[in-house]
C-alpha cells in the first residue's frame, strides 16, 4: 500500500470512529456496501477521487491541498487532542502562565 493510500486510509478510519459513525452507517449514506468502506480502510482498494470526496463529506470534513511545509503543523492540529478554553480551541498565550505582563 503507498504511502498515500495508507494516510487517506487511516484518516477515513480515524474520522470516522471519532464520528460514532460505523462502517454500516458510512455506506448506508453513500448508498455502498459496507465491506467497500472496509476495503477502503484498510487500504486494500484504491479510492477514486470522486468517491474519497463523497466519503470525506460524508464525514464533515474538506478534503485540501497543503503545502508541504505546512504538514506537521497542520497533522498536529488534526491529531492533538481538542483543549478547549473559553469556547475556542487553545491558543498560545491564552492561559495565564503565557502571559508576560507578570
């Protein structure tokens, strides 16, 4: 499996279970066969683009072009834990230690 077959794989994995969603439910609202959404995560079938679209939206989320050097920080937003304070995501100097006034 390519390398990038592998990361789609294991993000359509990982959104989903974070989602509650089953790989039942994922097909039912695709209209496929749940042993395609299996094969798909597994990354034992490679994914058309139009398809991973569908499933990506299925799933809230945007598929997107980074620039390269733009990849570690944006795979450390999608895999940090979500903290959140105040109704937002945490931010640097957010917290009262960050602060330099004190």
């Amino acid at each position: 499996m390519t390398n990038l077959v592998s990361d789609f794989a294991r993000a359509i994995r990982v959104q989903r279970n974070r989602r509650g969603i089953s790989q039942l439910e994922l097909g039912e609202r695709l209209k496929m066969p749940q042993s395609q959404i299996a094969r798909f995560e597994a990354g034992e079938r490679d994914i058309r683009l139009s398809t991973l679209m569908e499933i990506a939206r299925a799933l809230d989320l945007e598929p997107m072009l980074v620039p390269k050097r733009l990849i570690p920080a944006v795979r450390y937003m999608i895999d940090a834990p979500e903290q959140r304070t105040a109704g937002g995501p945490r931010l640097v100097g957010n917290d009262p230690e960050d602060r330099d006034d004190e």
